[in-house]
C-alpha cells in the first residue's frame, strides 16, 4: 500500500507537523511505501537552517532530516511553490527533491491513501 503524506503549512505554532511525521514514521515501520511532499507553506519545513529556538519551540529539522533512515526516502517539494516563496534550493534539506505540479497529480493518483496535512 501507498500512503502519502502532503505538508501544506508551517512547522510551528501548532502541533501538526511533528504529529504527521511522526504518523509517517509509524506507516514506514509497517513496510508501507511512504511519499512524503511538502507544498504551499510547508515547504518552509524544509529549511535546513530553521531554527526553532527564536520562537520557543521545538525543532524538529532532525527527524526530516532522519527520514531516509527509516526508510522514507520518497521526500519531495513542489518547486513553483519554493520559487513563489523565494526559497533558494540549496537552502533546503539536501535529500528532499523538487517535482513538478503535474508530478504531485502523478503521486496523488498512484497513491492508495494520501493525508494532508
């Protein structure tokens, strides 16, 4: 089975974004194909160098970047969005990789259960 987790917002101020990788993690330690895509406002999860502390939260940069350990190794982001955001790629985590709009529909419709996040 296929899941695959879509990561539209923020990392901080709620507790949503651990919450779902943590759920990732959890599906790929039942040898489930995971994909994970960060898009829209989530891309800015990606930052590898985001620095929780300033706003008195959490960090959790060290499990994206863990992920390939633990078997998800399907991490992608939607370039437009990067590029709407003015992100410079090498500023993002080095193992995430950019896809295409047209390729996020390809994932969508390959995948048997998607959760949005």
């Amino acid at each position: 089975m296929h899941f695959l987790y879509l990561f539209t917002r923020q990392a901080y101020g709620h507790s949503l974004a651990r919450e779902a990788l943590d759920m990732a993690l959890a599906t790929a330690a039942f040898d489930q194909k995971v994909s994970i895509v960060f898009l829209q406002d989530g891309i800015y999860q990606l930052l590898a160098t985001n620095d929780a502390h300033t706003i008195d939260a959490k960090p959790h940069t060290g499990v994206i970047n863990a992920l390939p350990l633990y078997d998800v190794e399907n991490v992608y982001y939607v370039d437009a969005d990067r590029q709407l955001r003015n992100i410079r790629a090498d500023d993002l985590v080095a193992h995430a990789a950019a896809i295409s709009q047209a390729t996020l529909q390809e994932l969508m419709s390959s995948a048997d259960r998607i959760q949005s996040f």
